[in-house]
C-alpha cells in the first residue's frame, strides 16, 4: 500500500537531491510576488497514476500550491486531456515541477503498459502480477501504479512470502535433500499464514513440490504446451503461475493455457515513461 508517509519520505528526498539550496534560475528571474496557473496535460492517452504523488510534489515545496485532480489513479485519458490544474506562486511551481512530472510520467506508464496486459487477457481466468523487478527504493510507488492499471501485486519484499526459485532448489539438492521432505519441513517451522509458493522449470519436478502441499507453482519459462501440461497435471492442487519471457504478443496465449496468474516483469523493469506535460502561465 501506498501510504502518505512513503510519499512524502520518497518525494522529499527527490526535491532535495533536485533543489538542493533553492531553484537558481526561479529565483534570480521569477519575481517573489508572482503566480502561476499551469495544466497537467496528456501528450499521448494512457492510464493515469500518481495523483497523490504529483500533489506532494507541489505542497512539501509550498503548502501554498493548490492543486486541483481532474482525474484518479486508474482513469485512462486521451491524448491532450486535462489531468490536473495547479495554481500557486510561481516559483513553487517552477521549483516542484520537474519531480511532480518524472514520477507521474514514470507511474503512469507503468500503469498504462499494466492495463494493455490486462486488456490482452481478458475474459480468461488469468490475473497479471508484478514482480520484484522494481526501482530500487520506488518499489511502493511502482507497484501501485501496477495495480491503478488494473494488474495484482505478488510479494512486496522477500519478508512476505516464500518463493523457492531455482537456485534454493539447487542448494537442497546439492546437500543431497529430498526436495518435498526439504518443502515440508521449511513449512512446519513458518507461521500458519505464511503463503509458500515453488517454481520449476520441468514437468517431473511438480509432483515432488505438490506433494509438500505448497501454494502456488511458478512454471518457469515453459513452452505453451508443457504450460497446458502442467495446468492438467496440478488439476486445482495449488494455484499455477507462468512466468519468464512474457510478452504483449505472447500473454494472450499464455493465458489461454488456463493458468492462475502471469508474472510479467516488464511491467516495472521495462516501462516507457508516458509523455505528460506540465504547461506553465506566469502573471506578474
């Protein structure tokens, strides 16, 4: 969850590193009693996300810059609409502007790449997760705009849940354990809330995994038949995950396999920032 208190810890340290000891050229050029009218427009449509973070911007520089959202997370927008309507003295403005932008810019793109993955699955029973693939330090602002896009968040940190990846697996075989007695015991020593989830990457490993009564199966970089395969093969056993290589060519497909859940690390990892604009009138 995005409280406002990560908001402000994140976006604070943002104008600091941006303004260090003030805005230079705001405050040799822009005369003190100035203000400003400016509009958060959309250069291109997208899915809009970060309006309580584009807000933080302006107010932690100057409670007094109002600013007024025409739209909320989630909502998707045409190109040259209106998202928001920020009046304040013009410095502020000026000052807070560009760290207002790159994180709305940033957030909404991930959120408008999240929803073009969800729109491909739809009416399948597939749900478009995230991954821990995220900006270090941005975690919480990007997995929120993941779910203003209409995608689930999967873990937040490793202190969440259990994902046993491939090289946990390779360390239990290497000591020679049996990996449903390793499973086993990992999970009468978690919390009874604790959620366990396994990934394999070959048909014969999900028997040994089901059979410690795991959560979830990841089914890691599978073709699209061994995909159905191990779909048939879990028959409701756990929920089933794909994940590795997933593609807006290729998610439909996956998702038509009958999987649970798709992770797609692209969402974060590898989202354009969407092209937002903030236009700027200044009176004396």
């Amino acid at each position: 969850m995005l409280t406002r208190t990560e908001i402000d810890r994140v976006v604070t340290a943002a104008l600091a590193e941006d303004a260090p000891w003030g805005d230079l050229t705001s405050e040799a050029l822009v005369p003190e009693t100035a203000t400003a009218h400016a509009e958060l427009a959309a250069r291109e449509p997208g899915v809009f996300a970060g309006a309580a973070v584009f807000v933080a911007a302006f107010r932690l520089t100057d409670p007094r810059v109002e600013v007024e959202l025409l739209l909320a997370d989630g909502d998707r927008f045409g190109t040259g609409d209106a998202i928001a309507v920020v009046t304040g003295p013009a410095r502020s403005v000026l000052t807070a502007e560009r760290i207002g932008l790159n994180f709305t810019q940033r957030m909404s793109g991930i959120a408008t790449a999240t929803a073009r993955y969800v729109d491909a699955v739809a009416d399948t029973r597939a749900r478009i997760v995230d991954t821990r693939k995220t900006t270090p330090g941005l975690r919480a602002f990007e997995r929120h705009a993941v779910a203003a896009g209409g995608g689930h968040n999967h873990r937040f940190s490793l202190s969440d849940a259990v994902l046993v990846k491939d090289n946990h697996l390779a360390v239990l075989l290497a000591s020679g354990v049996s990996v449903t007695e390793a499973l086993r015991d990992a999970k009468s020593r978690l919390p009874h809330t604790a959620h366990v989830e396994v990934e394999v990457d070959r048909l014969d490993q999900i028997e040994p995994v089901l059979a410690a009564g795991i959560d979830t199966i990841m089914l890691d970089n599978f073709s699209l038949d061994d995909l159905r395969a191990g779909v048939a093969q879990v028959a409701g056993r756990a929920l089933v995950e794909a994940s590795g290589g997933v593609t807006l060519d290729t998610v439909r497909a996956i998702a038509e396999t009958g999987v649970d859940l798709i992770s797609v690390g692209a969402l974060t990892h590898s989202a354009r920032a969407l092209d937002l604009g903030l236009d700027i009138r200044i009176a004396g």
